[in-house]
C-alpha cells in the first residue's frame, strides 16, 4: 500500500538514511521492523512511539491519510514463493517473525509447505519445542494430500522426517528417532529416491540409532546393503559418516578387521575436507578397535603419534591422553595409569571423559583400598554407563561397590549387566 504506515517508515527512515538496524536500536527485532515496512504486520502503539522519537516526527506524521478499509492482504502463491525465496536466503529469523507476529498473513498461505519453512526455520535457530511442532503439522497434512502433491514434494517430507528425528536424538529418545527415520527411508525407497542426497542421510542417522541402540547387526546389514548398491557414492559429506558408524559396528561385532578398513577409509575421505575434529574423532575409533583386537603396541603408537599431530587442539589431544590412560587400564598397568590420572585435570574433560576418569580413578582406589575416593568415584558414573549401556564397564563398577558395602543390591545389578543383550563397549574390552 503506498500510504500506508509502513511505507512511510520505510520512506522517511531512507530519507533520513538511516539503516534498518539503526531504527531498531536494541528496542525493536529487525525481522520484525521488516515485516511492518512491507505491510506484513501493523506496529502497536509501543513500537510507534519508538519510530516517532527515532525519526523525529510526530504520531500525525504516520497516521494521518491512512485509509483504515484498507486490510493486509494475501496472494496466496505469491506468499509461498516469499517464504521460499527466504528460507533458501537463510532468513529463518524472518519467517518465524512472520508467523508470530503477522499470524493472520501466515494464517492465509494455503500450502502446507509454510509449516515445512517454519518448523526448519525454528530448528535452525536451535528453537526446537517449536520446530518440532510445526514440522508435525507439516507431517499430518502431507499425509492427506494426493499423491500427485506428494511426488512433487519428497525431499521436504523426508527432510521433516530426519529434522524430527534429529531432535527426538538430542532428547535420547531413540526409539522415537527410529520411528521417523524408518518412515523416511520407506519413503524414499517407495518413491525410488535410492540416488538422493536425503536418502544417504537417513541411512546415516539410521545407523546412528542402531549404534546408540546396541543394534550393530541392523548397522551392519544396513550399510553393507547400502554400500552394495552405491558403488559410486559421490556425496563425501555423507560416506566418511558412513564407514565410521560401520567401525563402530564392526568392532562391536568381533569384526576388527573390517573395523580397521572401514575407520581408514573414513579418514582417507575426510583429509580431502580437512576436516581435523572429524579426523580427530575418527583417530579415536581407530585405537579403540585396535584396543578391541589387543593390538595395543600398535594402538600405543598411534595415540602418541595424534597427541603430537592435535597438540594444539586441547580438545582432541585431552582425548589422546585419556586413550592412552583406558589402553594402560585395560593391559592392569595400574602404577603408570595412576600416573596418567594425576597428569589429567578432570575438569577439562567433557562428559563422556569425566566419567571415564571417574571409573578408572574409582576403581584404583578400590584396589589401593582407599574406599572413600573409590565410593565417591564409582557411584559418579554409575548413571551416565546405565544411559549410554556400558554394562561392562558397570559390571565392574557394581563388583567394586559390593565389595566395599556389602550390599547384595550390587550383585543383582552386576547380574543384570552380564545378562543384558545391549551392550555398548567403552572402557573394558570384555566382560569381566
């Protein structure tokens, strides 16, 4: 509308030269100063008063001459091709400005692709209570659209579906995780989208969920499939994820060797992208499965090797250290572990290395009879092994506590652990 409120802000904060961000100052969003600019949304009183005092005009200025029949109107396509142009822009902010603050503009898009852009858009602005619930509403019309509309839309259900299973993951949901990605990759594989970029991400995350889940065989048989009828794989952001969860699988499953290959040729393909912390994490996987086998001269150099190659990634090289303190533990090298340990400020560690601090420092207590430090050590990572299925690793833990206590609670959890089909390697190589 060229008189309207909008346009007259639009027009005077120019005149004025004056930049969007300018005019906002920290009072007033961007996305939102953009919105009512462009006749998206009208400003309250509030946020009139703030463009008043700004731009040095009176409320008049803005008000007088303003047909008040006049209603903010929607174009229907027109409003689905904004909302693309947008999220393709990386403009997330926008579009969920649009939908909290003009809800009657987003309101009036017919296409339920606006759900799509939105629940997206939250999950790239890490908002994701939010994304989840319009990425579901995106999920629910879909289904009830024809197939015609449902060919001509794959990627971004499919997209919805791995998005969704992405957050339930960051919430150890799994099995909800599973769920989506299931469905997705029956999507895709009914609409013969085998050769898609989607696709090979789906299958990634799918393998994600089966490691987390202790089901290494389904990532085995799932990847070895995939690899089978990919011969070609282009997509290098994808295959090095790919051979690492296969590692992962294969050393779970007695499979060293092919635990071995399968971790060098995920960094074979990463040192393309010079991608060091992926390197580094794969480094990682590369001396467990050689600790897994017992090759531990050959796992002992390489730890050295990455301490001197990720000196100044303090990250990475706090790992190496902790590899080389879990390779001494596991060969009964106590007095040089203990050594490790003092060296080690537990505190720079991250989660799954405190805890792994904690269970090595807990149990040479236990066996140097310091059973205080030994309690206060153990009982720490008893929660984070039950979450992540280490039950060796919890085997151990219980045998010490027992020991210390007396307490048969303990012998029925070390029970439990030894009998539990989902087993997670970590620290020890075998069951006690």
């Amino acid at each position: 509308m060229i008189n309207s409120v909008g346009s007259k802000i639009k027009n005077l904060r120019k005149g004025k030269k004056l930049t969007q961000a300018q005019l906002c100052g920290d009072k007033i969003n961007r996305c939102v100063l953009s919105l009512i600019e462009n006749d998206k949304m009208q400003p309250s009183i509030s946020q009139l008063n703030h463009f008043c005092k700004v731009l040095d005009v009176p409320v008049t200025y803005f008000t007088s001459g303003i047909d008040y029949n006049q209603r903010i109107t929607s174009t229907g396509t027109d409003d689905d091709s904004n909302l693309a142009k947008a999220f393709a822009a990386g403009e997330y902010e926008y579009i969920t400005k649009l939908y909290e603050h003009a809800s009657l503009q987003f309101n009036t898009i017919e296409n339920i692709v606006k759900y799509y852009y939105l629940g997206m858009s939250y999950y790239n602005l890490n908002i994701y209570k939010e994304s989840l619930l319009s990425l579901r509403k995106y999920i629910s019309s879909f289904s009830k659209k024809p197939i015609s509309y449902q060919k001509l839309n794959i990627t971004e259900y499919a997209t919805a579906l791995n998005t969704l299973s992405k957050i339930y993951m960051q919430r150890s949901n799994y099995k909800k995780a599973g769920e989506y990605l299931i469905k997705a990759y029956n999507f895709l594989a009914e609409h013969q989208e085998l050769n898609s970029l989607i696709y090979c991400i789906v299958i990634n995350n799918l393998s994600l969920v089966y490691n987390y889940t202790a089901q290494y065989k389904k990532t085995y048989t799932l990847i070895n499939d995939f690899f089978n009828t990919h011969d070609n794989l282009t997509y290098r952001i994808v295959a090095p994820q790919l051979h690492r969860a296969m590692n992962i699988a294969c050393y779970n499953l007695g499979k060293h060797d092919k635990a071995i290959e399968h971790i060098q040729k995920s960094i074979l393909l990463l040192n393309y992208e010079n991608n060091v912390n992926e390197i580094g994490r794969c480094y990682i996987n590369y001396i467990n499965a050689l600790r897994y086998s017992y090759r531990f001269s050959e796992a002992f150099e390489m730890a050295e090797k990455c301490k001197k190659d990720f000196y100044d990634n303090k990250i990475l090289y706090r790992k190496f250290c902790m590899q080389e303190l879990i390779l001494y533990f596991n060969m009964g090298n106590y007095i040089k572990s203990r050594e490790l340990l003092d060296n080690i400020n537990v505190n720079s560690l991250q989660e799954m290395g405190k805890n792994n601090y904690r269970f090595i420092a807990g149990h040479i207590a236990f066996i140097n009879q310091d059973y205080e430090k030994a309690l206060k050590n153990l009982n720490k990572c008893e929660k984070y092994f039950l979450k992540n299925m280490y039950h060796y690793d919890l085997a151990l833990v219980y045998d010490d506590l027992f020991t210390i206590t007396g307490d048969k609670l303990y012998l029925d959890k070390k029970k439990a652990s030894l009998s539990h089909d989902a087993v997670r390697r970590n620290v020890l190589i075998d069951a006690l």
